[in-house]
C-alpha cells in the first residue's frame, strides 16, 4: 500500500498547457502515472502528450473521473485553481508553484478543512508512491518502492533522503513533499498520521529545516506512533534568521531554530539522523 | 517584506488611525524647516528597515533649534544595524499618559491571524510577554472572518481602559486590523500606542511588514514608491551582485565555496562541511529552475572570491534539471574557466543528458575540466563533500608550501 498516491490514481494536471505543465505531465506519464486530464480554461478540446483538456477541473472530473490534482499554474492562480478543484471534488491537491500569497494559502486551507480534502505544497516537489506513481516534480532516478515512509519540507533534501534510502535497500511506500513556502497546506503531524496507517510502512523520515513552526506540531503525533520516526534537520551550522517582529515572537516563542527543532523531536521519541547516511543505520539498528 | 515607520503611517492615516504630525527630512535643513512646522520640541526619528532603533541612539528629543541641528547631523552620520540612515521622521512631542501595544499577526500553527494586546507597551514588551504571559491579551480571527466590534472591545478591555477610552481603542484595532487585511500585511504593529494626558488613543510608532508574494495586485503600494526590497540590513559587494543577478546568496567565514542545488540542501550543505570539519564560504540557492546564465553567475561568485580555495557543488534534479545546470557550468567553462578545484555531484531529473553535455564539452577542450571532480548518484553526496574539504585542504597546503620555497 501507498499513501496520497498509488496505481489507482486518476491524476489532473491544471495548467497542463504551459511549459511546466506539460514537461511534467510527459514525465508523469513516462513513470506510469494515471495522468487523465488537464485544465486550461479556453484550451478545451486540445490534447497534450495525448492527455485530453478541458476547460474546469468539474469537467476533469465529471469526464474522466479524476480525484487527484497537481498544479502548475503561476502563483496567483493557485488559490482560484486550488478551490476550484476542492469545490469540483477532488480529495488530493498538489501545489508545486512557489511565492502563494499567504492569505490565498489560507483560504485554501481553511476550504480544504471544510471539505475533507488535504492540499500539499505550495512549493512542494509533489507526492511519489515508487513504482505505482509520481505527482509532481520528483525525480524519478532516486525512488524505489519499499517500506520506509518520507515526508519533509525540502524538495532537494527529499531526493537525497530517497537515494540513501533506495542504495540502501529500504526504499520507500511513499515519499511527501510538504514544500518550501511559509504557510503549507498540509502538515508532518497529519502526513505522520496516514503513515502510521499505513500497514506497508514500517518506519517514516521526516526531514525538516530551520525557520518556520511545522516541526515543533509533529512531536505530539510521533509521540503517538506504533513506528519508528527519524528526523533530521537541516540548518543546525546556518547563520541565525530575521524574526517577525515582536507579535512574531511573542506568537512563536523559541520556534524555528534547529536546536529547539531537533529537541522537541527527539524528546518525543524519535531518532536524529545527522546526515543521510546515519538514517540506513538508524533502520538497521531498529531492525525496520 | 518592512516597510518604513513613515510608510506605515501612511498607511494608518489612509485608515484613520491617528499618528502624531510629521514631516520627512532628507538632510539637516529640512529636518530644521520641518521643526519649524510642526513646533518645538520635536521628536527626531531615524527611518531604518530594522528594529533594535531606540537602544542604537537612533531617536531624539529636539527642545531648540540648536538641538535639531545637532541631533540630525548626528543621525544622518549614523549606521543601525548596517543600514545607513538617510531619512529623518521630524514629529510632535506626545504628552503621554500610558503606552499601550496592540499587534497583528498571522499563526501559522492555528491557521489564523492573531490580534495582540497588552497594556505595558515599549521596548520591553516581548519579555513582558514571556515573564508575565496573563499580562497578554489574545484574539484569533480565521482569515475570511469578519472582525466585529466587540472582539476590540474585549482587546481594549484587555489593554487595561476604560470608560470614555474604550470607545477610541476599540476604533483603533478595527482599523489595524482593516490595514493589516487591505495591504496583505504579515505583521501591523503599534508599538506604543500612546494614550495622551488629554485622552486621545495615538501610533507613536508604526511597525508593517507586507507580504511580499501578495504585491502584485497592490499597485496602491508601488505608487507610494514601496517596491521589493531588501531587509537584512548592509550587503557585502558580492551579496549585491547576487542579488542584481537574483540569486539569493550570503557571505559565511570560511574558504569552501557552495555551489548548490535548491534552498534545502544549500542550508543542509553548510551541515555537512561543519560535521566534517570544513568551513563554508557562503550560502547560495539557485532557486527552482534556474537557467544556464544563472548558474554560470554562482559559479562566477565563487571564482571571483579570493576567500574561496575549493568549491562543493551539488545538483539533484527536480524542476531544475541537470542538462540547464551542465549547460550553466560548460558556459562558465568556456566564458571564464575555473581555477578553483571542484567537486561536485549531479544527479536526478535529465541526468543523461547532463553527464552527455559534460562529455561533450570535455571532448572538445579536456583542458576546461581540469579542475572539477564529478561524482554521479553512486557517490553519496556525504563523500563528495569530504572529498570538497579534502581539496580545500590540498590547495590551502599547496599554497604555504609555495611561499616557503
């Protein structure tokens, strides 16, 4: 089993005529994604890479049964794409754009909330489930399919976390970007949860980095975990960051630096990986 | 992205929260003609896009002429925190009664914004914050939620008034909250909210940060003149030509150049040469899909920094793909050629091409390589950044042993 993604997904891709769009869509399909449609509002009728376009994400929906989506529009269309496809029924939204206007990404979060949808990203580098399929922008070189679970803020980390993890002969049952930007639409500790289900996932990795608040909620869940969790973050040597003025602060407390970040984890329970060699090492000694 | 306290002010007027009269100056003589205007004695302020102002000398009080001369021409020669300051807010003296804080901001943990209040205002308000936590009134507002009038009054009620004041705060933080929504604000701060000896609520201060990413449907903003700009303060030359050729990029103290793929491991790179005994010279990301003449730029940071004896690079590909990313550095080959050892390792989205782009180049003119190590996806990149410290330490020993001889 997989989580988010697997061989029965029927994927959207909104934005699929644009240059991003449809490079990653061939690639997509090349990996054996069920990629079953594309939006492109004006576009309807085209085909790209074979994959048929049609205006909305309803009409996506309606005629080809989709229930997944990965966005490649520019970011001021994310929070019109991103509703669009929640309100047409989608239950999996990818958002791959970067710089979402903050008060769009909660927009989008608080309707994903009311709908029971989860949207991923922004600026995330997808969701792969190794061999059954890839939404998004991952590369495809890293990934095999396994037994470990990965989620994490960092596109480029992921890929080096999945390389460890393939050479090493783990392998992963799905790997999730939660992406880069400020405010994300999905969380580690609800990622965590699905894992945690997941009776093919035997341990998960969050990978995580200096800034930000996301890691310190996870700690609560991996105290909760029936499976190992490894952590590691990145920023632990980085020069230290602006702050948010005092209403950040007072609102943040101590959150975003690596050495709270990496307390709070390993207070819960979970095992800190330093690079990406230690995590098959951690796996082995857990005996996962 | 901070804003000026005169430029939030502009704004808290354009929403009719009340600021004490002023005038900018860009040189003594017109902080004198403003002085003259608003009436002695004046409060000198530095405009400066960092905290920490107060406690640098960076505001005055002016009771004469004389005062205004000397204290600006003080100012106008002063640094805080690296930033120069070129502009002086010349305003009123307040005649205070009480300073008050109110504060808004976005959780990102509840999802919300959150609407702050507390009645000791100042300077030390965020260790009133962790000393006194009761002392700090809260109120969440989902961000498509209405803000109604008695949430400020439970606000104002918190800052400790009363009676025929509540009327005036309650105002106040409705309006707050109106610029913090209207202009996409990330942080609105009034940071003292000063209550006057004859009852009026006043924004001594005036703290804005705007969401950066939202700027593109607030031409509002760009016609008060407030563009993208840069907030962390003096950039080294090397950090301005970055940022001229948009990469984001800081100088760090050690020797080893980083030539990185995305943020994420541009942060974790600095890790490694740490755990591993080396000493980054900078931190660098080439953002998502960056063309071959940005790259070409990175590299080109690094050759040019004397500072730099070898450099550690790394591409995995994602939406940047390794075939722009060869192409970037056979541009920077041909164009400049690299003195500096290299090691670096590509791998991800297009890697064939890529190592096929390099194969190329090198068959053309072998000479351009000589320098560069490139490891593929069976070198973990751990090693590659040992075997980075390892030239560094071959070139700084190869150096001393040249000038012994």
């Amino acid at each position: 089993m997989a989580i988010l993604v697997d061989e029965n997904s029927r994927v959207i891709v909104q934005g699929i005529t644009g240059g991003a769009g449809s490079f990653h869509t061939k690639r997509m399909l090349e990996y054996g994604t069920k990629i079953v449609s594309g939006t492109s509002p004006g576009k309807a009728g085209q085909k790209i890479e074979g994959v048929p376009v049609f205006d909305t994400v309803a009409e996506c929906v309606a005629a080809t049964r989709a229930n997944v989506s990965v966005i490649f529009l520019p970011a001021q269309f994310v929070l019109d794409g991103a509703i669009e496809a929640i309100r047409a029924g989608i239950r999996v939204v990818v958002v791959v754009p970067e710089h979402i206007p903050l008060a769009d990404m909660m927009k989008v979060r608080q309707e994903a909330k009311e709908k029971g949808a989860l949207v991923i990203g922004g600026n995330t580098a997808g969701i792969i489930s190794p061999g059954k399929a890839n939404v998004g922008i991952m590369p495809d070189i890293a990934f095999k399919p396994g037994r470990v679970g990965t989620v994490s803020r960092s596109g480029s980390l992921t890929y080096y976390v999945a390389d460890t993890l393939s050479s090493s002969g783990f392998g992963e049952t799905t790997c999730v970007g939660l992406g880069g930007d400020p405010i994300l639409g999905t969380t580690f500790e609800e990622i965590l949860d699905l894992f945690d289900k997941d009776p093919d996932t035997h341990a998960v990795v969050l990978v995580g980095e200096i800034g930000g608040v996301y890691e310190e909620m996870a700690p609560p869940r991996i105290a909760e975990m029936t499976k190992p969790v490894l952590a590691m973050i990145a920023g632990v040597h980085a020069p230290r960051g602006k702050r948010m003025g005092h209403a950040g602060a007072i609102i943040e407390g101590t959150m975003g630096t690596a050495g709270e970040k990496l307390k709070a984890l390993e207070d819960s329970g979970a095992h800190i990986a330093r690079t990406f060699l230690d995590i098959p090492v951690i796996l082995n000694k857990l005996g996962v | 992205m901070r804003l000026y306290e005169y430029e939030g002010k502009e704004l808290f007027k354009r929403e009719s929260i009340l600021t004490p009269s002023s005038r900018l100056a860009c040189d003594v003589e017109s902080a004198l003609s403003a002085s003259e205007v608003i009436g002695l004695p004046v409060v000198l302020k530095a405009q400066v896009l960092t905290g920490g102002r107060g406690k640098a000398g960076g505001v005055k009080i002016a009771r004469t002429r004389e005062d205004v001369k000397r204290y600006s021409e003080e100012l106008f020669s002063l640094k805080i925190s690296g930033f120069p300051v070129e502009k002086l807010l010349v305003e009123e003296c307040l005649n205070i009664e009480k300073e008050l804080y109110v504060g808004i901001s976005i959780d990102r943990v509840r999802y919300c914004l959150a609407l702050i209040g507390c009645a000791e205002g100042g300077i030390e308000i965020e260790e009133t914050a962790r000393r006194f936590p009761e002392k700090i009134k809260r109120v969440d507002l989902k961000v498509t939620e209405e803000m109604f009038p008695h949430q400020a009054l439970f606000l104002a009620k918190g800052l400790g008034l009363a009676g025929s004041h509540l009327r005036p705060a309650t105002d106040t933080i409705l309006r707050l909250v109106r610029v913090f929504r209207r202009y996409e604000a990330k942080l609105a701060e009034i940071n003292p909210l000063v209550l006057t000896t004859n009852g009026k609520l006043v924004a001594a201060d005036a703290r804005m940060s705007i969401d950066e990413d939202a700027l593109f449907r607030h031409s509002e903003l760009s016609e008060m003149g407030i563009e993208k700009r840069h907030e962390e303060g003096e950039l080294t030359e090397r950090e301005k030509r970055a940022r001229e050729n948009g990469i984001p990029y800081l100088d760090l103290d050690g020797d080893i150049g980083m030539f990185p793929g995305g943020a994420g491991f541009g942060i974790m790179g600095i890790d490694f040469l740490n755990f591993y005994g080396g000493k980054p010279a900078n931190f660098m990301d080439s953002g998502g899909g960056p063309t071959p003449e940005r790259l070409a730029k990175m590299l080109e940071l690094l050759e040019d920094n004397p500072k730099v004896v070898a450099i550690f690079g790394a591409r995995f590909g994602g939406i940047s793909k390794c075939d722009d990313f060869a192409r970037g550095v056979v541009m920077f080959l041909k164009e400049k050629g690299l003195t500096k050892p290299m090691a670096m390792r590509m791998t991800g989205n297009m890697w064939q091409e890529g190592v096929r782009i390099f194969e190329e180049a090198k068959k053309e003119n072998p000479g351009l390589f000589t320098n560069i190590e490139i490891y593929g996806i069976e070198t973990p990149i751990e090693d590659v950044a040992k075997r980075a410290i390892e030239l560094a330490r071959k070139r700084k020993e190869g150096a001393r042993g040249g000038h012994s001889c």
